[in-house]
C-alpha cells in the first residue's frame, strides 16, 4: 500500500511493516497503525509514521544509542499486553524532540515504545524514575 509521510512523501509499505498499538499513543489514542521509516545514510534516527494521518511523525532513536545505563523493566501487564515472552524479541525507541541546533534536542525517557518482533504489537509504556526532556547533546551516540 501507498501511504503519504510527512518526512519521506509517499511511500510504499506492505503489512509486514505495520506496527499496531491496539490503544495507540497518549495524546493520540485514535492511531492504531504506524510504520518506521528510516533516513537514508543514517542508522540512529528513524520516523515513526501514522499510516493514516500523512502529517503525524515522529523523529524516534534507540534509546541505548545515546544513553548507556538507561534500563527497563516491564511489568506483567505490558509484556501480557504486548504478548511478548522474551526479551530479545523487543525493541526499544524513544521519541526525540528535534530541536534546531541539533544540542538542544531531546530524548523522552520516561515514555519509551516497546515493539514485539514476532507479533507486530507496540505500546507506549511510562516509567516515572525517566525525565521526558533528557538532552542528546551531551551524550555520545555509539554506533
């Protein structure tokens, strides 16, 4: 299927990659489907798109990228949510908050998504010991 971006233009994509958050995301409970693009010639930072709203994008990075000691710990009710059974098949992503100059850019923390690989299911979880605005800037990316 053809979907229009608001990073990339129009883009084909097949169901394969389409992410479901069967309660979306705070803020926009309405979106349920969502695919993750990346930028070309870059491997830190990707888009999250709506599928159905052209406009809705986020800028999204792997957490550990830029953040070494950041640690999760998902309760019974998100991996049971997310049927998700180990570990290795999750991924992780948080959304950033791009700022210009890029050093005033940050990483929200305290809400990372949480991706099942194996069932196509992401959720938003919250966890309150995790600022919302913690800056990129001052932490090295590792590739």
């Amino acid at each position: 299927m053809k979907i229009e971006t608001k990073y990339h233009g129009q883009v084909e994509i097949e169901g394969k990659d389409i992410w479901h958050f069967e309660k979306g995301i705070p803020g926009f409970e309405d979106e349920k489907q969502f695919t993750v693009l990346s930028f070309e010639g870059n491997k830190v930072f990707f888009v999250l798109q709506s599928v159905s709203t052209p406009s809705l994008g986020f800028i999204i990075s792997n957490p550990f990228s830029f953040f070494k000691e950041y640690e999760i710990k998902l309760d019974d009710a998100v991996t049971h949510a997310l049927s998700l059974e180990k570990p290795e098949d999750s991924l992780v992503y948080v959304i950033l908050t791009v700022r210009e100059p890029f050093n005033g850019s940050t990483a929200n923390l305290q809400a990372p998504l949480i991706f099942n690989l194996s069932n196509k299911k992401a959720k938003q979880v919250i966890l309150n010991h995790y600022s919302r605005k913690q800056p990129v800037a001052a932490a090295a990316v590792k590739e």
